[in-house]
C-alpha cells in the first residue's frame, strides 16, 4: 500500500550493520533484520518494528532506509524489523499472532540481539502500525513481554473507514485510490465482518485500554489515516495512557503513493527520538 519512511532523508546511514536472521513466528521461522549502530556493547533498547503493506504485501525492504536512520537514532538502541504472515497466506489473526510472537522470541534471544533486555518498544506503520497497537493490548493481556512504549505510525486502526478524513479521500483524486486500497486490504485481512469490531483487529474499538505502555503516534495533515490515528490517542488518554499525537505537515510527493514520505521531511524521526528520550527521564524520575 503505502511507500515506507525512507524517502526525503539524506544519505542511508552508512555505519549501521544490517544482519538478516530468522525469528519465531507463531507456526514457524519468520525473516528479520536486525539494525544497529555505534560500540558493539549490548544496547538498553530494542525497538521492534513491523512493516506496512496493508496486510497483504511485504514491505520489509521498503523500510530499509528509515530502519537505518532510526536505528542510528542513538539512545543506545537496536531496531529489529520482523515479517509477518500475510492475509494473503492466512488472514486475521494470524499476522497479530506473529507479531506478539516474536516480541516473545526478542525477549527470549537478548544476546543474539545485542540487546541488555532493559527496555523494549514496539513500532510500526500503517498495517505495521496496528499490528503494533495489538501487540501492546497482547501483552497486557497475556502477561508478556513488558512493553515501555509504543510508535504508531499512521496507523490503521478503523476497518469501518469511518473517519472524516477517510471518508474525504473520494473526493480527493490524487488520494482516492489511496482509500480504495485501504478497504481492500481489510477485505483480505478481515474476511470475516465479525472480525472487525474485535480488538486485536481494530484497537479503536476496544473498551479496555487502561494499563498500556506510553503512546507516540503521528499522523499527517493529508493522510486518509489521520483522524482514526489522532482518535486512538485521544481514548488512550482519556484511560488515563500517556499518548503524545503529532499531526505533521505535508510535503510535496516524490512518486504516487509516496505519501510517507512526508512524515521523514517533517521530522518524524525528530519525534520518535524526544519520545525515547522521555522515557529515559520517566524512568530517572519514577
């Protein structure tokens, strides 16, 4: 679906090592990268981070370039990029099911990972995204892993595409395919209507969200996922979940559906570096 972060930032940060390794999904092996930069020393955080696509593409070389920058971010962290399975393979919730697993499968590998097991984030965008936000729901629930923040990146978070700013992409040309797409790829994802209203397909829907890890969510001013992105953060915070929403200015697109892109020009790795930075004051203060 939708082109990754890497457009519109300035070299590919050279001096990250990028490693491809296996990780345990629910029913078998997964592929990953692993990105890390700096002293070899074992790192306080690892973010783990899954890709967009709309739940039915593979996205992971697409994030590549982002993956980099992020990772050389500093705050002594690591970022591993996982796979998931795609609705095309085996639909909802077999992608959710992946992801909590190999946040499970972090936890478990910390030396392999060049990672102290201090703290661990999870991230994505778009599908990736919410993929990201049921794995925060997953492991309240569950027990395990215990999460210290979550990055949404415009995230997908409404199959009924019920919002203002969805709903407007018809009428938009240049962004009318872009909502086409998005239905679709809830049309594969979630087969079943049921489905959709359940919480680990659509977090928005949830009524229990008390007791999740702090939030960073960033939307765009012409992103169709815009207000479902800025209404998750307000409910998280009305259940009393520290969420900081960002809203970030559009940019001129490189390429058709190159729309990420903007997010990278208004300095969303800016953000998603203050929010780390904030959990390393909460946790000096708490």
């Amino acid at each position: 679906m939708n082109a990754p972060f890497e457009t519109g930032l300035a070299g590919k940060a050279d001096d990250v090592r990028v490693k491809e390794l296996a990780v345990a999904g629910e029913q078998g092996p997964l592929k990953a990268r692993l990105y890390s930069a700096g002293p070899a020393a074992k790192r306080d955080t690892l973010i783990v981070f899954f890709h967009g696509g709309g739940f039915v593409e593979d996205k992971l070389d697409e994030s590549d370039a982002f993956l980099r920058h992020l990772a050389d971010g500093g705050h002594a962290q690591v970022v591993l990029a996982s796979s998931y399975t795609l609705a095309t393979v085996r639909p909802f919730p077999a992608a959710v099911e992946d992801a909590h697993a190999v946040l499970l499968w972090a936890k478990k590998n910390k030396t392999k990972l060049g990672w102290n097991g201090k703290r661990m984030l999870v991230a994505g965008i778009e599908a990736g995204a919410n993929l990201a936000a049921v794995c925060a729901l997953m492991s309240r629930d569950r027990g395990a892993p215990k999460l210290a923040g979550q990055i949404l990146l415009m995230p997908m978070l409404d199959p009924g595409l019920s919002t203002c700013s969805m709903r407007e992409m018809p009428n938009c040309p240049d962004m009318e395919a872009l909502a086409d797409d998005c239905a679709a790829a809830y049309r594969g994802y979630l087969p079943h209507a049921a489905d959709r209203t359940h919480p680990y397909a659509s977090p928005l829907q949830s009524s229990r969200l008390k007791n999740l890890p702090p939030a960073l969510i960033l939307s765009a001013e012409d992103d169709p996922l815009r207000d479902e992105a800025e209404a998750y953060g307000a409910k998280l915070n009305s259940f009393g979940v520290p969420a900081s929403v960002r809203r970030l200015l559009p940019a001129p697109l490189t390429e058709p559906g190159g729309r990420n892109d903007c997010a990278c020009k208004a300095s969303a790795l800016t953000e998603i570096a203050a929010f780390i930075a904030g959990l390393d004051g909460e946790a000096a203060t708490g």
